[in-house]
C-alpha cells in the first residue's frame, strides 16, 4: 500500500505505481504553474483559525470560558487539518491532477501545528505546567491517553518530515509514516469519548465516517494492489 505519511511528507513518483481508482490519469507533479501560487493561497487561508482566535481573543469574544473555547477550536480545526491531508492522495487519483501532491506535506505540517497550539493550551493554561497533574490525567481519562498518543505519533512523524530525513531514513521512513492511519484511528477515538461523556456523538460520528471513507479507500486500493501483483507471478 501507498504510505500515507506520504500523506503528509514525501513528495511521490511522478506516475503512481498503483492503478488509479478511477479512470481519469494523474498528470506529472511537477511543474503546473498554478502549483505556487495555489500554494501561498493554501498557506494563507491555512492561518485561518489561528487569525480567527487571536481576532476573538483581541475583541473579547472568547466567551465565558476561553480556555475551553481555544482547547475545542484548535482540536477541532487539527482533526480538519488531518482529514484534508489524508484526503490529498484519494482526490489526486480521482481527478487526475498529480501536482495535489506538492500540498501534502505543508497540510500536514498545519495538522502538526493546531495539534501542538491544542496539547500547548492544555498544558499551560489548564494545567500549568504541572507535570504530575499531567501524567495523572494521561493515566486516567482514556480520551486524553488517545489523545496524547495520537500528539506523540505527529510529532514523530513532523521532525521525520524533512527530505533530508526521507533520504536518511530510506525504507523505514515509510514504515514509520504509516502511523499516519493510527493518528487518524487515535483522533477520532479522542473526539468521541470526550464528547460521549456529553451525550453528543453527532459530530464525532460525522467524522468518524469521513475518517472511515479515507481510510477504507486505501484498504480498497491495498486490496487491489495485492491482487494485480499476485496474479502478475
Ligand atoms: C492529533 C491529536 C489530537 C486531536 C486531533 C484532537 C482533537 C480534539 C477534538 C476534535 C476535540 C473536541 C473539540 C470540540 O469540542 O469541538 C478535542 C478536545 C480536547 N482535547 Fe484534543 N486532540 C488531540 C490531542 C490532544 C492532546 C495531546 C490533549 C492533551 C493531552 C488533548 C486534550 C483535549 C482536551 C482537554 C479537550 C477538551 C475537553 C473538554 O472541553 O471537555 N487533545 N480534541
């Protein structure tokens, strides 16, 4: 199978080495000259929740409680972030349009980014620096065990995100990458207990089913792959 954190870093072959799952044929990567500038608009509008936040916090719009407002606004907007980076190769095999790739890596990058802003505002202003309060609270509430694993594995996967270290680390560095399915498995699992004890799934099973829809598109093509490659020997 394709490795995802392909998904978020490595930049791909030109020609994909699997079947596409439609008919339509990714052009080459490289090159189209609408990729740049398409790139500083995606930078731009990326910084979105972070203007937003910082706006609501400048006028007092924070509500009553802007701890929680700023916890829940960047979780939610590093789950976006990781759902549009793993929607990236599906779309790209689907249109045809091979120079999506070149957006992958700084996508995943912004996922790494809300979830560091997320994991910073728990662990300053909830709980303010307080290591032992910390590890008391990974140990006991299973939405944040998830939740830290999850942070754990990005992190893994960002400092490992560099060409430099694509070419260090050779065959293991896709190995490593496909922690990307985990992280995904890990966000939504996070987001559903924390809202379960709230008695409202609604938008943690409407995640749920997009996280589903990307992840079993790859099952399907892995499945596919193994076939041809079988019936070739
Ligand atoms: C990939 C990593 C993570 C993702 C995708 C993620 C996502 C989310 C989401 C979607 C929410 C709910 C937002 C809402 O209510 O609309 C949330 C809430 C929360 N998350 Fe995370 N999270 C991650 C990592 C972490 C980590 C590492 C911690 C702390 C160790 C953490 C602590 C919390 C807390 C305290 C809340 C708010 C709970 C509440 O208001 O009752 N999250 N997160």
């Amino acid at each position: 199978m394709a490795s995802d954190m392909q998904t978020v870093t490595r930049s791909e072959p030109a020609t994909p080495r699997t079947a596409p799952m439609s008919a339509a044929k990714p052009r080459p990567a490289g090159g189209a000259r609408w990729v740049v500038p398409a790139k500083v608009a995606v930078f731009i509008a990326a910084l979105y929740p972070l203007a937003r936040l910082v706006l609501f916090g400048l006028t007092d719009r924070l509500g009553s409680n802007p701890i929680e407002f700023i916890t829940r606004s960047t979780g939610l907007w590093t789950l976006v972030f990781l759902c549009i980076t793993l929607a990236v190769t599906p779309l790209r095999r689907l249109t045809g349009v091979a120079a999506l790739v070149r957006f992958r890596r700084m996508l995943g990058l912004y996922t790494f980014f809300y979830a560091t802003l997320h994991f910073t505002t728990y662990l300053w202003f909830d709980k303010w620096f307080d290591v032992a309060e910390i590890v008391k609270d990974i140990g006991k509430r299973p939405f944040i065990t998830v939740g830290f694993a999850a942070f754990v594995l990005l992190i893994a996967l960002a400092v490992t995100s560099p060409r430099a270290m694509v070419r260090k680390l050779g065959r293991r560095w896709q190995t490593l990458h496909r922690a990307i399915y985990v992280i995904g498995a890990l966000a939504i699992l996070h987001f559903w207990w924390m809202k379960a004890g709230k008695h409202d799934l609604l938008l943690p099973k409407i995640y749920g089913a997009v996280m589903i829809a990307l992840l079993g598109w790859r099952l399907v093509v892995w499945i596919r792959e193994r076939r041809t490659t079988t019936r070739r020997r």
